[in-house]
C-alpha cells in the first residue's frame, strides 16, 4: 500500500531561492575579491593556453561537427575556433581543467571554482558579439570578474560543510550548479527562469568520482568540469526558452536529490553568500599538483637543495614518512602502478618522488617518458603516509585553512631530515609572495602561444584592472585568438 503524495506543486527549495538571489540581487562591493578574479582571469587562461602543448587535450576541442560555422560565435583562446556557447564552454573548460594547474578550494569538498570561466567566458563572448551585430553594445569585462566571484561563492558555499566525494559524486556537480545560476544571470533570465534552471542542474544524474580514484584514474577528471560548465550554458539556454523547473528537486521525498544521492541529508551551510571564496582561493602558483601535495611537493623541493648540499641523492634515502591530512589520504596516497599522466598527478608519492629525483615538478613529468624511470617507483615504494589529527583540524579550519605537510627522510646513514610546509605558496596567508610569481606564469604561458607583441598587448589590457574591467568582452577574448 502506497502512501499519499500530494500532486500540488510546492514552493521552490529555499537552497534554489537563495542562490537564485544571491546571483541575479547581490551587489559584490568588495575590492579585494575584484583585485583576486583579476589574478584568478588570467592565471586560469594562463593554465588554458599550457593545455594547448598536449595533444589529449587539443583531440576534444573544436566544434562537434568538424567545419561548423557559427556567425557571433564564442572564441577560443590560443586557438581559431569561434563555436557556439555551449560547445566554447567545453573547450574553455577542458583547458582550463587540463593540466590540474587552476585555482582550488579545499573543504568538506574539493573544487576548483575557475572550472566556471568556461561558460561564464563563452556566454559573455557569444553575447556581446551578437549583441554587436545588432547595433547593441558588448558586455564589459567587469560583467566577466563579478561573474567569477559569484560562481567562486556559489560553488565553495555548499562546498564548506557538504561532501559529494563521501557519497561517491564528484565535485563538478557544484561547477554545473554554479555555472548555471550564473550565466542565467548575464543572460538577463528572470528569478523564476534561474530558479527552473537551477533545478535541472540538481536533478540532472550526477557524475560519479570513479575517473578520480583507483583502480579507474584516467583522463575524464580533466574535461569532466568542461563538460560541468557547459551544461550550465546549456541548461540557462533552455529555462530562457520556457523549459519548465522541478521546485523540490531537493526535498522531494524519494525522487528528490537529498533522498536518491545523499542518503537522506540536508545542504548545511556555514555563510551566507557574499565574497568569501573568491578572496581565500588558493592560486596553485610552482606546481601542476593536485593541490593537497602542493606542500608536500614544496617540502620535497627543500629537501632535495638538503641532499646536494649533503652530496647526496634520492638513491641514499632508506625510507620517507609523510605526515599529512586526512583528505590527502583518501584522495592521493596510492601504492602499486600508475596507469597515465591522470593516475601520476594524483598520487603523492609520486609528487614527491619527481622533485627529490630531478628537482623539479612539471606537467612534462607525469608523462610516460618520465614515468618509465626505474627510480621513481623504487622511492615510492621507500614510503608510508601518516594522519596527523592536528593536520585535518586546521584544514577545516575556517581561520586556518591549511593544507599542511611534513616529509621525514631517513637517509641509509642513519641521517634524518625534516621539512614542514603548513601553507603553499598560493594560499592567502602568502598571497604578496605569490602574486609576482602567478604574472611569471603568466607570462611564461603566454610566450607558448603567442610572439612578443600580442604578448606585451595582452599583459597592458591584463594587468590594469581599471583598463580590464571596462574593456569590452569581445575585445579582450580576441586578443588570445589566432
């Protein structure tokens, strides 16, 4: 016997009402969250551009029927594609994501908020071209920064005390919601048309995290948020058509989201929406890692300078214990093969094998090329990962915020050396430090794509925020085309 179920449409899920008014109502008065989308702009194009070297990435790009025109079509940076917003959001995205080298925010879950720039790039291009053909004018590049920081809230908001992973969905479920909300707002989509988007975004199947963890690690965790941000272009299109929304995607006993994939929980939340994640974000600066190694990769850095002054190598290393959090235990301490580059980047030991070896930690160095060295896997096989619970309290820590590691080397003479890094250099609490650095990487990405003029030409519109924000949309995307 079934029980009773009232067929009366109820009202929408306060979760879709807020984030439905916090984008399309809230004024971002904050200077520094502006200052830091400026840096989190161009070092996620940045990281779009060094993707462009792999040929992985560049087998997805381009339109979906090879040849397609499509007149006031979104651009691609570094590339002469010009496609429709929802296929420019995949190639945005997939860039950005490739080479796991764009900004990140660490909580319950994980994410990297940047992920958005695909679609909120791509619809605000496709927009103002459009827009310009018509007579009209196009959007201004500060529409693009106050589109980032809302998508940054959005996304690292529910992220703060909601884990996905721990149910086994992966954290670009929050860049498809985010992405959503967000180009429903540049789109001019009214509260209840972003409230019907929104709820298509939640009631979509999810993705599972089986790409990101063994025995399963490949290549999708690196287009899987292209494919996020696009479908929140997609889904924003369709709710401006008259697509109808499902009000309780959330609570609805049974069929809704909470019941079906979050074994009957509730979203809590630790903020109300306003600037704050865009202002902490942590900018992965020195090292293409998955950003829980990113200081254990820069402790290894600091041993290896130990070792040369020693005069000794990585082959004089009788075992190594990394002490760490537990979120880098559950997401990268991994023992046995390493299948592909997906696998390598996602495996500490290895990330902290490359640089005691070489001294260095690149893209390049989770290729097969490198990773057939005998060396490698004879040191990952010399280590062990340990908890420590002071590690995983100041993680979650909301005034700490750490993603600390400490690396103990135990040398075949019985010499011991230590190294703790509690905060990478792309953390907030070092952000002076890393901001010079982050315009080097600039640079060094945009001299892989273009000659030194469109180089000098990119930095003058890039670097001046004042000159950035108020220049046009269209203007700014065609500088990074070929």
């Amino acid at each position: 016997m079934s029980s009773h179920i009232s067929n009366e449409r109820p009202a929408p899920d306060e979760v879709l009402t807020d984030i439905a008014d916090y984008a399309l109502n809230y004024e971002i008065k904050s200077e520094l969250a502006y200052s830091t989308a400026q840096h989190c702009l161009i070092d996620t194009l940045g990281c779009g551009l060094e993707a462009l070297e792999y040929p992985a990435c560049t087998k997805l790009l381009g339109p979906i029927v090879p040849g397609t025109q499509v007149p006031n079509g979104a651009r691609v940076p570094g590339t002469s594609y010009q496609l429709d917003p929802v296929q420019a959001a995949f190639n945005i995205g997939a860039m950005i994501r490739w080479l796991d080298f764009n900004d990140t925010w660490l909580a319950a879950e994980w994410g990297h908020p940047s992920d958005n720039l695909g679609g909120i790039l791509a619809t605000a291009d496709w927009m103002s071209r459009t827009s310009l053909a018509h007579g009209g004018p196009s959007l201004p590049m500060r529409d693009v920064l106050t589109s980032m920081i809302k998508a940054h809230e959005i996304q690292g908001c529910i992220a703060l005390e909601n884990s996905f992973n721990k149910v086994g969905l992966d954290h670009v479920v929050l860049v498809k919601v985010a992405s959503t909300a967000v180009v429903s707002q540049l789109l001019g989509l009214t509260r209840d048309q972003t409230i019907a988007a929104l709820s298509l975004a939640w009631v979509d199947g999810q993705s599972l995290r089986t790409y990101r963890h063994a025995p399963n690690t490949g290549s999708r965790k690196s287009w899987a948020a292209g494919d996020a941000t696009s479908r929140g272009v997609r889904l924003a299109l369709m709710a401006q058509a008259g697509e109808m929304g499902y009000p309780s995607v959330l609570t609805a006993k049974t069929w809704g989201f909470y019941d079906v994939s979050f074994k009957g929980q509730e979203f809590r939340f630790q903020r109300p929406y306003g600037s704050y994640v865009m202002e902490n974000v942590l900018f992965k600066i020195s090292y293409p890692a998955e950003f829980h190694a990113q200081t254990a990769v820069e402790a290894a850095i600091a041993l290896r300078a130990q070792l040369e002054a020693m005069g000794k190598t990585a082959e004089d290393i009788r075992a190594i214990s990394i002490r760490t959090h537990e979120a880098c235990l559950r997401i990268i301490d991994k023992k046995g093969p390493l299948a592909n580059p997906a696998d390598r980047d996602h495996c500490v030991q290895y990330m902290i094998a490359i640089p005691l070896i070489f001294g260095r930690l690149t893209a390049a160095d989770y290729e097969d090329w490198i990773a057939t060295d005998p060396r490698i896997d004879a040191l990952r096989a010399r280590m062990e990962c340990v908890e420590v619970p002071a590690f995983t309290r100041d993680y979650h820590d909301p005034e700490k915020r750490s993603i600390a590691n400490a690396l103990r080397v135990e040398l075949n003479n019985g010499t011991v050396l230590e190294e703790t890094v509690e905060y990478p250099i792309g953390h907030r609490r070092r952000r002076a430090e890393g901001l010079p650095l982050l315009i080097e990487k600039f640079k060094t990405n945009l001299r892989r794509c273009f000659a030194e003029d469109r180089q000098q030409r990119i930095l003058d519109a890039s670097l001046d925020r004042h000159k950035l924000e108020s220049m046009a949309v269209n203007d700014y995307v065609d500088l990074y085309a070929l």
